[in-house]
C-alpha cells in the first residue's frame, strides 16, 4: 500500500535526509520519495502500520504532518 504524507517546514535536502532517515526507522516502510516544493513524502507500507506512529515519527524529526492519504 502507498500513502502520500503532506510534511510542513522541510525546506532544503538536509529536510528530506532527516525525514527520510526518520520513516525508514520504522519497520515495514520504504521511502519512494521526498520532494521539498511538494511537501511531500511517497512511502509503500509493507505492512499495517498505526498512522500515529508515522506522524509521531515525522513529529519527533521536527516536521509537521499536515495530512497522510492512501494513492
């Protein structure tokens, strides 16, 4: 399954690695792409993962997660 999570404050490429780093610490998720202008990160759950664990993840990375939808 794909999910789309809408990130506010990453504003440069030293954004997408702590973002990035953050999502890929969480068992069962690959990062597919992170994009600064989009505010976006694509990832492909592997298994059913809380959605309050990714936004509390992205939380803990310093970013707000705005909205998290299915593609």
């Amino acid at each position: 399954m794909k999910k789309m999570i809408l990130i506010e404050g990453m504003s440069c490429h030293h954004c997408i690695g702590r973002v990035e780093r953050a999502l890929n610490e969480i068992d069962g998720v690959t990062v597919e792409s992170i994009s600064v202008d989009e505010k976006s990160a694509v990832i492909t759950l592997h298994k059913e993962i809380d959605e309050n664990v990714i936004r509390d993840t992205i939380d803990d990375a310093g970013y707000d997660v705005i909205e998290i939808r299915e593609i």
